[in-house]
C-alpha cells in the first residue's frame, strides 16, 4: 500500500511539474524525502559539536541549546524542541545521536565534513527561516600528510633503539653478546613505529608499497624467531641462521610484488 500511494502521489507531482523546470522538480523531492519543521518558539534551537581524540579513536560531542535529546519519544510526537540529531560524514547519513558524547571508532581517511542536523521525534530536520538548524566540521584524518607521516615513522623507528629503553635493552643485550636487533621487543617497537603510514597505502608508489609490505612481512617473522629464541624454543645460531634468511627474503620478495625476475 505504501509503495501504491508513493507511485500515486510521483505521477500526481510529475503532472504538475510537467510544465515546470528541473530545479523546481529537484527541489519539490529534496523537501518530499528531507521534510523540514519550521520553528515557531521564540527560543530558536542551537547545536554546537566538537570533535574529541581519545587515544586512536574519537568521541563527537554534541551541545544543544533550546533544545532536548529525548530516545524515549521518537514517533511519539513532533515538535521542533526535542528529538534527536543525525550524523553526516562527507554527506553520508551514518547514524542518529541521541546522547551528548557518540564514540567513532573509524574515521575515513582524508578531509572529512562531520555534519549533525537536528531533527524532530517524527524524522523531520528543524530549520528556522527555512535554514536547517546544523552544525558543521572539518577533520583531516590523519592529521599528517605523507611525507610527514615518513618523517614520523623514521624518528619512531630511531627510537626502538635509541631512546631510554632501546639503550638499556642494547645494555643489556650487549652483555650476553648480542645485538639490540636480536630482540622480539626491538622488532614490536619498530612495528609498531610503522603505523603512521599505514593510512597512507593509496598513496605509495608501486616500488614503495612493495618494498613497505615486505619490510613489515619481514618484522613480524622477525618478532616470532626472537620470541622462540627467548622462550628456549631455539639455539642462539640457528635463531640468527633464519634472521638472515629472512632479510635476504626482502629483496626476493620486494620483486616477486614487482614481478621482477629474481635476481641469479
């Protein structure tokens, strides 16, 4: 019955618009599927929204003035001083918000438009003089470019070995013989100093993600090996046999991703 009277109502409105020009057509089924509800109170709602970083994630705040947050009434009224308000990101609807903090666990990649408009318990955007009452913001996510990002991950990756811990752990190593690269904590540190370019993928040439993927293929077998070394799973010679055969294996790698020959 629904989609009948839909059907009924777009030939109606397609009769009366026959004669009438495609903006006033685009327009009519803007306001037929975003309906707007006037204000007509004196105190005129107001929104305001902040974008919070908490650790990797985000929380959206959301502050409304004039106006209540009410999840216990949707549809059971409409008016233009209660409801709830819904989430735009980059023009997508993502969902509806009805507490003042929404946590964001995924931010898309790139310049971002977060936009909240508010809206009634019936799914109506309130506006007033015919302007949706919203709010508006801009995020870059990351907020480093790519050659930025390069530059962090180099000083991160210096840090797994020179920072406090990397000299004391290179101390320590020392005394038994052995390298700072011969640790599972050396090879998480640089793993983890990777991260910064992860988002940036896209943007790699051929030649630089080939090589990127192989090194942090290359570091997570390093980190198992050094583990088992640490567990008494394995010699010390054998442990640096097979670390050597996994650095020779990034080039052998690096090409196969290239579909180079291997090199004889």
């Amino acid at each position: 019955m629904k989609i009948l009277i839909t059907i009924i109502i777009f030939l109606l409105h397609s009769i009366v618009f026959a004669h009438e020009g495609q903006d006033e057509r685009i327009e009519f089924w803007k306001n037929y599927y975003n309906p707007k509800l006037e204000v007509q109170q004196e105190k005129i709602p107001e929104i305001d929204i902040k974008l919070h970083k908490i650790g990797p994630f985000f929380q959206l705040q959301t502050i409304v003035k004039n106006f209540t947050l009410t999840p216990d009434q949707d549809l059971k009224n409409d008016n233009t001083w209660t409801g709830y308000g819904k989430l735009f990101i980059n023009g997508e609807y993502v969902t509806r918000i009805y507490n003042e903090f929404l946590f964001i666990r995924d931010m898309p990649v790139g310049n971002n438009e977060i936009r909240v408009v508010l809206s009634s318990n019936m799914d109506k955007d309130i506006a007033y003089k015919n302007n949706l009452i919203d709010d508006l913001i801009s995020y870059r996510f990351p907020e480093y470019n790519f050659a930025e990002a390069r530059s962090k991950a180099y000083n991160l990756s210096i840090q797994c070995e020179f920072s406090e811990e990397g000299i004391a752990r290179r101390e320590k190593l020392s005394l038994q013989g052995m390298t700072v690269f011969e640790s599972s904590k050396y090879y998480t540190c640089r793993q983890n100093s990777q991260k910064p370019l992860v988002p940036f993928k896209e943007e790699m040439s051929k030649a630089q993600l080939a090589h990127f993927e192989a090194v942090m293929s290359s570091i997570a077998k390093r980190i198992t090996l050094w583990k088992k070394y640490e567990e008494n799973n394995i010699s010390l010679s054998k442990a640096r046999q097979e670390d050597e055969i996994i650095e020779d294996n990034i080039d052998i790698e690096m090409r196969k991703k290239l579909n180079l020959p291997p090199i004889n």
